[in-house]
C-alpha cells in the first residue's frame, strides 16, 4: 500500500501539518482514522493496510506480553510522545525491511476492491461518534479529545484522496471549528479540540464537553434550518 507509505513520509518530514505536533499517540489515532476509512469504503482490508503484521513484530521485537497497541509499546520503551514518534519510523523501516519484497513492489497503492470483499459503508459522524461518546475507550484508547481529534482527521484525509464527496454530516462537521471560536471567543488558528481542551481540566472533561458541544452545535444548525423553511 505505496499510498500509505507515503503519507507516513509526510507525516515523519512535517508532523504539524497533519498531528499538530510529533507524537507517537497522535500518529497513531491519525492513522487509526485513515486505515478504518479506507477499510470502510472498501479501498483496502485489515490484512492489506499496509501496516498489517506490524503489531506482532513490535511485541516480538521487545518481547511484550502485555495487551498493548504498537503505539503503547512504543511510548513505553521511549520515554516521550516525541522519541516514540521518531522510535516509530525507525522500528517500521525495520520491519519494512523484513517483508517480502514482492509483496511491497506488488502493492500498487490505493484500488476498490472487489464488490464482495467491501466493508459497510457507515457515516463516522454519526454512527461511530454515537459510539465513541457510549465507549470512548474501545474506540479511541483513551478519554481523549485530541485523539478523536486526530481519528477524524485521518479518516477525513483517506476519503479526499479517494476521491469521495463529502456527506451533509462531514459537510456540517466543517463549520464546527468556526462556531467553536465565535463560542469562546477565540481566533487564534487553534484546532476545535485544542481550543476545548484549554477550557477544560483534562483530556476526558474536554472529550465530555465536546459532545455536549457538538449537541449544541447541531441543534442550532437544526433551529436555523427550520428558521429558514419557515422564513
């Protein structure tokens, strides 16, 4: 999966552009976003990501026992967000190394696969958000904002390069950082949840107070609509 590689090339070269910062967990929920949105428009499978196997090779490589992600293991033998971010592309050039050849040359980047092989299509901002608020931990690791953060980032960046429209939920999603800043009365080119998270205590209050935001948010996107029809 040539594409991928890619975008982990840019990633390493500018980590702000796409994670705002280098961070082994920040990388990880960002690509966490774009492999499950490529999975679920049916432009790759978990066992051809592109990253598959690599797991196993990080517990095998540090010789971990302890249910933890690639990204956890990472962190914890490196000692920061930053080492483990820049650990990270050292332990994967390595295990690129190890792969079959033919199978790295073969892969010629991002196509559909066959009607048979596709995952449900599903609208993230609505049916996995619902779910995330339920079980923020299952899907994001964490009580975290700046992950979901990243999740969405990364799964906003596979349909662009795929070419898929955006939905009306994605579409409403935009304006969210702006009603954001007019909310708290800042324009200071901060993301939505960073500008959330300097209001609240931590990492899960913040993930907490952006879905009560988000409620906000639509229903008063909900009011206007009506205000119009009605106009």
């Amino acid at each position: 999966m040539n594409k991928l590689y890619t975008l982990l090339q840019k990633i390493k070269d500018n980590p702000v552009i796409y994670i705002d910062k280098p961070s082994i967990t920040c990388l990880d929920s960002f690509l966490t976003g774009y492999i499950d949105g490529l999975i679920t428009l049916g432009f790759t499978t978990i066992d051809s990501c592109g990253i598959e196997g690599f797991q196993e090779w990080i517990q095998e490589r540090t010789k971990t026992n302890v249910t933890q992600s690639w990204a956890g293991i990472i962190l914890s033998y490196s000692g920061s967000e930053r080492a483990g971010f820049n650990r990270f592309f050292e332990e994967f050039e390595q295990f690129l190394k190890q792969k079959s050849n033919s199978k790295i040359q073969n892969s010629e980047g991002i196509s559909r696969l066959s009607e048979e092989m596709r995952f449900p299509r599903f609208d993230i901002y609505n049916e996995i958000l619902t779910n995330i608020k339920k079980r923020p931990g299952m899907f994001l690791g964490a009580n975290s904002i700046t992950r979901l953060d990243m999740l969405l980032r990364g799964y906003s960046l596979a349909r662009r390069e795929v070419g898929v429209p955006p939905t009306e939920p994605e579409r409403q999603f935009e304006g969210f950082q702006s009603w954001v800043e007019e909310k708290y009365g800042i324009n200071s080119g901060q993301s939505w949840s960073k500008i959330i998270l300097f209001y609240s205590v931590d990492e899960p209050e913040a993930l907490q107070k952006f879905f009560e935001l988000f409620e906000e948010y639509l229903n008063r996107n909900k009011s206007l609509e009506v205000d119009e029809n009605n106009g």
